[in-house]
C-alpha cells in the first residue's frame, strides 16, 4: 500500500500540546496526549523515512531511529521547526499548539493573597508554525491537522486555504474521538479531494494518511 515512497524521504513532525507557562509551577494546555502525531512517526520511520519528530510535554515513548526534539512552549516548537524545516520533504503539524500564551509569566510562585478574589492573565498570540512553515520559498509538502467539535469539514477547508497547506486532515474530537482517544477518524483534503477515511486506532489513521500523501505527492 505504501511502496516505497517513504524509503529515504524526510519527514519533520509536530506533535503534542504546547504548554505555556503561567509561573514556575503552571502553564496553559490543552488534553492532546501526542499519541496522533506519534503513531505517524513511528510508521513513517518503519516505512523506511528519516523521520525528525519535534514533540511537546507528552509522556510518550518514541523508537531510537526516530530524532526526537523535546519542547514545551509554542514558541520552543517553533524555533526547533526553524532548526529542523530546511531539506525535509514533508513537514506534518500533529501538534495541537496554544494559540495563545501568556504574556509575561512571573518569575516566582504567585500566591494566593487574602482579599484577593479575582486575578486577571493577559495573553498574547503565539506564531502559527505551520502557516510559516507553507510561506517559505523552499517549502516541504505541508500537511496540518483540524481538530473541530462542529463544522468539520467547512472549517478544515478553510484553514487548508488561509494556511496555505497542501493537504489537512480533518478529525472531530469530543465524546470517544479524537483527543486522548485511542481511536480516531480522519477526513483527507486537499485542493481538489475530500477523502473520508473508516474509523479506527490511531497506527491504521497513520498508515492510511501515509499512503494519501504517497499517492497524492
Ligand atoms: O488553526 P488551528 O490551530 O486549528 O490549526 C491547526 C493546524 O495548525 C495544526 O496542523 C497545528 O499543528 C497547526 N498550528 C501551528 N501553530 C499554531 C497553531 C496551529 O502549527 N500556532
């Protein structure tokens, strides 16, 4: 099903949450748990690619022929995707990244203060790696992730334009799908294609969108 298509092509891989850190001891995340954006790694690699895997705080394992890059913020990930972007083949944003960080996390501890009963965080906008990743001259093949609650496909179509991607996989979360979950279903869209794909664990999703790109490239 995959041929040889991966055999010695690069591969550069987000995957995970962003964590952003509030003080030393609290951050801003979101529940991605990695396991999407690792079961790609870890197929693209046993498929004969030379894969770099740039992952957030997750507790994940990865295999030793995998180059793993391990971040927690937003902007970490992206200054390690600035390292890694040039050369690759494909580039596949997994990484579910906060899109918002805080602007100036304390140094220390904030306690709770007596009489204090309402405290204010103020937040900035985080880069979009992937869009930046789709504006470079000497881009890979770009493929993002759309993790949307309602609206999947509307909205999956409009990040793949706005985003300038070459192909998006649309995927619901809530309920047993998606986030945390073992299973997962993915929708395959580019330009001129909507591809539904049967739901089931996360290595076959990862299969199944190696063999679109393989076939699609
Ligand atoms: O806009 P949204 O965050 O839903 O887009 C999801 C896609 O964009 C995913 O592929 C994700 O990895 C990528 N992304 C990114 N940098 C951000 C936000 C999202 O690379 N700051």
């Amino acid at each position: 099903k995959l041929n040889n298509y991966w055999q010695g092509r690069k591969l550069l891989i987000t995957a995970g949450p962003t964590h952003e850190a509030i003080d030393p001891v609290r951050f801003i995340g979101n529940r991605s748990s990695g396991k999407m954006g690792f079961a790609i790694a870890e197929a693209a690699a046993k498929a004969g690619a030379q894969v770099t895997l740039i992952a957030g705080p997750v507790s994940l394992k990865s295999s030793p022929d995998i180059e793993r890059v391990d971040v927690r913020s937003a902007e970490q990930m992206f200054a390690a995707v600035k390292e890694h972007y040039q050369q690759q083949d494909c580039f596949i944003g997994a990484a579910a990244v906060a899109d918002y960080r805080v602007k100036e996390a304390a140094n220390e501890k904030i306690k709770k203060q007596d009489g204090v009963d309402e405290l204010t965080l103020e937040l900035v906008k985080n880069p979009d790696i992937i869009q930046w990743v789709a504006a470079q001259k000497d881009k890979p093949f770009v493929v993002g992730f759309a993790a949307e609650t309602n609206n999947l496909i509307g909205y999956a179509k409009d990040k793949l334009a706005r985003k300038n991607l070459d192909m998006i996989c649309a995927n619901l979360v809530g309920e047993s799908l998606g986030f945390e979950a073992q299973d997962n279903q993915l929708t395959f869209i580019t330009n001129n294609k909507v591809e539904e794909n049967p739901l089931s664990d996360k290595q076959d999703q990862a299969l199944a969108l190696l063999a679109f790109i393989a076939g699609n490239n």
